[in-house]
C-alpha cells in the first residue's frame, strides 16, 4: 500500500518523482497491463486525463454509485467495504499505490462497495467507455487486462480461503505478511512500514475482535517477531511468521 512514512503535507515527496504520463510512470507496471509497446502506452495515456484528490476518510466512489470511471492509486491507501441492511461494516479489502480500483463494477455497471481514503491520496481517473474502446483497438492490451483481472479475483480469492481457515495468531500473521511482500514489490522495505489503517479496520477486516489485535501485538511483540511504535510496525524474522502461517 504506497509510500511508507506519514505525510506531512497534502501530497508527499515522492510524487515529484512520478510523471504524470502512463508511459513513463514509474508504477505502470503495477497499475496497467505489462508489455505494451511505446505508441500503445501513449494511447492509453491520452485517455487517462484527470488526477483526482481524495482526502482522508473521503469516498472515492460510493456502494451503487454508476460506475464510469477506474481508478489507478498513484498515491496513497484505500479500504474498500461495505455496509449491510443492519448498517454494519464489513471491510474487503486495503489498495495502495499501484492498484487499480472499480473493478468490482464493470459487470452491473454500478459500484458494488464503498472505497474511502485511509490518508491523503490520488489516483488517475480512467474513463472505463474509453478504455473499452481502447481494448477494443489493441488486442494486446485487452488480453493483458483480462489477464490482470482474473489475477486480481485468484488473489482475492485466495486470500479469503486462507484465512477462513487459519486461527487468529496466523491471520494477523499472514496479514503483515501480504503487507511485506506488497511493500517490497513497489520498492519500500519488506520489514519496516507503516499500519495506514487502524487496528479496529484491521480487526474489522481479518474477522477477529480489537481486543484480539491489541492482544496479538503485545504477544508478537513479546515473542520478539516484531516491534511496535504506535502504526510503525517492524518485522523481525519473516521465516518464523511464515512458519507460523503454515502451520509448522
């Protein structure tokens, strides 16, 4: 999920190093379909036209709104979730820099959650009639895409069958784990980041009580597999939580 110290300002440093061009933005392989050639990437990005603020705790999109658009995080982290008949949330999902978000639409056309900012962010908006059209013209481009979603489903997927059937101490495991592996693949450190969501969101999210999470930071950090200050989280030995995790 994104750049791994807090923001001190409306958007942090790193943007600078970021082209506001699909094609020559440093996150392309994270947020758009690899392996396009130069002029298909500049197609792209004459439709990606607008850059798009979300502060923290606005919606970018809200549970039925009339899906349009998708949007790539070029800054910042996201929960997705949604809201049942008795007002109860129920969260689905942390997105962070890279991630496309709106996916879930595209089959009724209308969004089937709720996505908020969990800190100041952006994202590129990606007009969706556009982008069809686009797909439409490239057949590479719209393999790679499929490809992409149905890599997106096989992980969510995954994701909530291995926790259905992991016990608290290894779902909170496997969850900083998903973190580390995510933080490293856009280049941050895999053992020391930042928790943008809270610890009721993560409880919220992996099924357990706040009270489990506050007790299975204490015991992690007494065990001595991580360190804690505040959200700044430090793994210490990945190999034993991945043990841990697997059941050995």
């Amino acid at each position: 999920m994104g750049n791994t110290t807090p923001f001190t300002s409306p958007l942090p440093a790193f943007v600078a190093k970021v082209s506001s061009h699909c094609g020559t933005c440093n996150l392309r392989d994270l947020c758009l379909p690899i392996g396009l050639t130069d002029a298909e990437l500049d197609k792209l990005d004459q439709i990606v036209k607008h850059r798009k603020r979300i502060p923290r705790d606005g919606a970018l999109y809200r549970m039925n709104d009339p899906f349009v658009n998708l949007y790539a995080i070029r800054v910042g982290h996201f929960k997705t979730f949604q809201v049942n008949a008795n007002g109860a949330h129920h969260i689905s999902g942390f997105q962070m820099t890279g991630q496309l978000l709106g996916m879930e639409a595209i089959s009724a056309y209308r969004h089937q959650c709720n996505a908020v900012a969990l800190e100041d962010s952006e994202v590129c908006e990606v007009p969706f009639t556009d982008l069809e059209r686009l797909l439409k013209d490239v057949p590479v481009m719209l393999h790679q895409f499929h490809r992409m979603m149905s890599h997106e489903i096989a992980q969510d997927r995954h994701a909530m069958l291995q926790l259905g059937n992991l016990r608290a101490e290894q779902r909170f495991a496997a969850f900083l784990l998903n973190l580390s592996v995510r933080y490293k693949n856009r280049g941050y450190s895999a053992t020391n980041f930042q928790l943008r969501m809270s610890r009721e969101e993560i409880a919220n999210f992996l099924g357990l009580t706040n009270e489990t999470i506050s007790r299975l930071l204490s015991q992690f950090k007494k065990i001595g597999w991580i360190k804690v200050n505040n959200r700044e989280i430090e793994l210490l030995n990945l190999l034993t939580l991945q043990t841990l995790v697997e059941g050995k």
